[in-house]
C-alpha cells in the first residue's frame, strides 16, 4: 500500500504510474479502501463500478488505460448530466434511477482517453435542481469538515469524495453555481469554464447555462484536465507554452480587480463571508494587484427572475418531458416535490417568460463584458454564508403540502408566491455564482479562507469569456502563497 496516497495530486499519482514506482491497481486498490472506509459517513460515492475498473487497472501492463496524461488515476463521474455507457444515470430521481444510457458523454470518453478510471458516480441533488445534495433517492451527502453540515450542490458527491480523499479530482458540472458551491463548502478549488469551452452536458441545459469540468485539490490538476478537455493536448505537448498547465508556470502580472462586496441574490453577506473576502482582497493587494472596490450595477431582481425562468424551463424539460428519455411516462410521485412544482411553474410560467429571460442573460452578459474590458478579474463572494446544516433547506412540512396543492392546482398567482418564497430561502445562502453561469464568463472558487469553526469558505474570482489562463495564473499564485494542499479534514484519517 502507497502510504502517502494523500501527498500526490493526480498529476504526482500519475507520475508514479508513469515511473512504475506504483501500479493503476495499487493506486485503485487505496481508492477503493478509502471509499469503503470513509463513504459510509459522508455518503458521496451511490454506484459503485469497483470490478469493472479493476480489470481495466489490471490490465494496464497492455495499456488498457492509454497513454495519456492522467493514466492509471482513479476518477469519479457526477451521476448528473454525464452518461456513462452501460452504467444507470439516475441525477438523484427515482424517475430515472433504472435508465442506463447506451453511449459516454463526450466528457467521459475525454476523461477515459487521458486515462483517469472510473470506478463510480457520486451523488447528485434531484436533476442538480438544489444547491445543496440531499436527494430522497439516496439520503444526504455529507460534508468532510463536519458531518452535520452539507458539502453544498449539485457537485455536492464530487467535492465530499475529493475533500475524503477518496480520489484528487473528480468530474462536476455548474449550472448555476454547482462547481463553486460544493468546492467553497469543501474546501477544494473549482473551475467553471466559460460556456462551450468544454464539449456540451447531455440534455443541454435551457440558455446554456451549465458546463462540465471538475473538483480538485491542486490547479494544476484542474488546468491540465481543461487542457485534455479543450483538446489542446492533441496539438501540443503537456505543460507546453500556451497550454493551461503550461501557463502555470508563467508569472502572474499584476491585475485591476473589482472587488465586489455586494451579496448579489443574497439579502447580505455574513461575517464569514464577507470576513473570507476581506481576507483574499488583503492578499490579492500583498502580492501586487490593484483592488478597487466596484458596484456591479446590475438589477440583481430581474437577474433573478431570469435564472429562475431559464431554470424552471429547464426543469420541465428533464420532469415532464422524461419520456423523450427514458421511455417511460413521468409520474408525480417518482419526482421530489419541490422538482416537481419547479417543472409546473416551467410549463405555466417558464415558457411564456423564456424570450424575456433570454433577452435579459443578453443584457447581463453585454454589462458583464463591458467591466471586464475595464478590469481584468472580479473578486466576489462564492456563498453568502459557510456551509449550511444537514436539512436547513429541506422545504418545511407545511411548504411541501403547499407545493403538493400547487402541483395539483397550478394557478399562476400561488406559483409565483410558491417560487418566491423558495427562492429567498436558497438564495440567501446560495445566490453568489448565478450570474456568472447568465453571462457565461468563467469563475472558480479558491480555498483560502477557513472561519472560526474550522469550516472553509471559498471566494470567487470572475474573467473575461474565454479568460481562464488568467484564472489559472492567479489561482496558481494564490495557492503559493496561501497553500491549501495540505489541509486535510479532521475526520479523515490519513492512513487506511
């Protein structure tokens, strides 16, 4: 056994690999250990594909896993939005929990052909539709800083396996938050690259809000899987000048950013928030950026009420259109309420409101753009708040009965009232990243922060489209400067 499993990313495992200093069945042996020790607590890992990939690892020596960079690194697929060929897909529903897509997504072909093994899919909120991860189908993800508290959503399996240590990277997607959520809770980094950089999530979200990537511990890992996402190791080596990982090692110029303190969807920001941001302005500014606050100046309430139209559309797309994919005919009780009203207020409201909602992502990515051509990153909140309680989002028995009344009853008055209400109660934890999905730009959530509890808080950084080397420059010299590798959960332990 590999008693220093924990000290390599997944760039440093596959570098054993590569030296022969370890096997892919070694590597995947202490992958499974730590999933079987520590999953039953934190509850991320809900399919288990251990045989499979153990003859893919046992038959490294003819290369069944490739050549590719990441060759012979154990990896986890998001049950959401990315089909594996042969394994169920259920995104958290007891709709789709038995439907087994026939072809990978395009994501995971890119992941098997850098050579990273699946062995599992982690959890996923119902459809991805809440940013914490606590599907009825499966019971509540737990976070590894405290098991009380959620590791966020709808990445929420992803970010708990990675922060258990359980691989160094695992694939997540973001349609609203769903990569820098879970990476904030779980003290992790995470990129959301900008909209169509990576091959597209299958059924494409309405107004292209979501994309895929992942979690990691470094960022490098995270920029060399980017690399193998966009196909730019196709045409140039790996790390070469021009790649992401490449530009790694290219320093980090000093930056104009616009700090932004406002709570955005969020009524405030808490002292842990604003305390966690405040912290990573002070050390943007000690190593040579200029950081000047800013207003957005947006109207965050008609930014809200296009999410939320894009999304309810969305919802009714995968809810009461699932027979397009699964071939059976959708049933109220085979879906959480709160999806299933989400997808009522879709067909009632959604549709009709989708032009204006779409003209309105227009007008968001036209402001967005014009400040960036005047600041180079923006540095905001990742979460108004640090993790949240186990159950602190479920709706109350009272709102369920209400949704269930609504559902039954879908008259537009009580839906909007339904909607708003539900609304208030995410976003005033989770209504920070939203914008950033509207305009498509990319954003990642960096690790920098752990309050007074000992639970991490992440900050955002925003670029301009197509901006992520310059994310991947400063994330690079945030982590050297305020290294958090080597932070590791107190109730994980190091050796198996």
């Amino acid at each position: 056994m590999l008693s220093d499993y924990l000290a390599h990313d997944a760039i440093g495992l596959a570098n054993l690999v590569r030296t022969r200093e370890a096997s892919a069945r070694e590597l995947l042996d202490i992958a499974i250990a730590r999933a079987e020790a520590t999953n039953p607590a934190i509850n991320a890992i809900i399919l288990k594909d251990y045989e499979a990939a153990r003859q893919r690892a046992s038959r490294d020596d003819s290369h069944e896993l490739g050549d590719g960079p990441l060759a012979g690194v154990p990896y986890l697929i998001k049950d959401l939005g990315a089909p594996v060929a042969g394994l169920p897909m259920s995104m958290g529903s007891r709709h789709y929990r038995h439907f087994v897509p026939k072809e990978d997504a395009p994501v995971v072909t890119l992941a098997r052909a850098a050579g990273l093994n699946i062995f599992g899919k982690t959890s996923t909120s119902e459809l991805g539709q809440m940013p914490y991860t606590e599907p009825e189908l499966f019971g509540a993800c737990r976070n590894p800083w405290s098991l009380d508290h959620t590791p966020g959503g709808s990445s929420g399996g992803a970010a708990a396996a990675v922060a258990a240590g359980i691989v160094p990277l695992a694939h997540a997607s973001d349609g609203g938050g769903s990569i820098r959520i879970p990476a904030s809770c779980c003290g992790l980094f995470g990129l959301k690259p900008s909209r169509g950089r990576v091959p597209g999530m299958q059924p494409p979200s309405v107004g292209e809000l979501a994309v895929d990537h992942a979690v990691s511990r470094s960022v490098r890992d995270s920029a060399l899987l980017l690399d193998f996402m966009t196909g730019q190791t196709q045409q140039t080596p790996l790390g070469a000048p021009g790649t992401f990982l490449g530009m790694l090692n290219d320093p980090c110029k000093p930056l104009h950013i616009a700090y932004v303190t406002e709570p955005m969807l969020a009524p405030t920001l808490s002292p842990d928030a604003r305390a966690a941001l405040d912290d990573a302005a002070q050390l943007a500014q000690s190593l040579g950026h200029h950081v000047e606050p800013v207003s957005l100046g947006i109207d965050f309430e008609s930014l809200r009420h296009a999410f939320l139209m894009l999304a309810s559309v969305t919802a009714r797309d995968m809810v009461l259109n699932a027979e397009s994919i699964t071939g059976r005919k959708p049933v109220r009780d085979e879906f959480e309420i709160a999806t299933w009203a989400m997808a009522q207020i879709g067909r009632k409201l959604g549709e009709r409101a989708l032009p204006a909602a779409l003209e309105e992502q227009r007008r968001i990515t036209v402001r967005l753009t014009d400040l960036l051509s005047r600041y180079d990153v923006i540095l905001c909140a990742t979460l108004a708040a640090a993790p949240i309680k186990i159950g602190e989002m479920q709706p109350s028995a009272n709102e369920r009965l209400q949704m269930r009344a609504v559902s039954a009853m879908p008259i537009e008055p009580l839906l909007r009232k339904m909607l708003a209400e539900a609304a208030d109660k995410a976003f005033a934890w989770a209504g920070c990243t939203e914008l950033f999905n509207l305009s498509g730009q990319p954003a990642m959530s960096v690790p920098l922060y752990w309050n007074a509890r000992g639970l991490p808080v992440g900050v955002q950084f925003a670029a301009r489209e197509g901006g992520e080397a310059t994310l991947f420059r400063l994330a690079a010299q945030l982590e050297a400067a305020r290294p958090w590798f080597a932070k590791r959960p107190p109730l994980i332990p190091a050796r198996l």
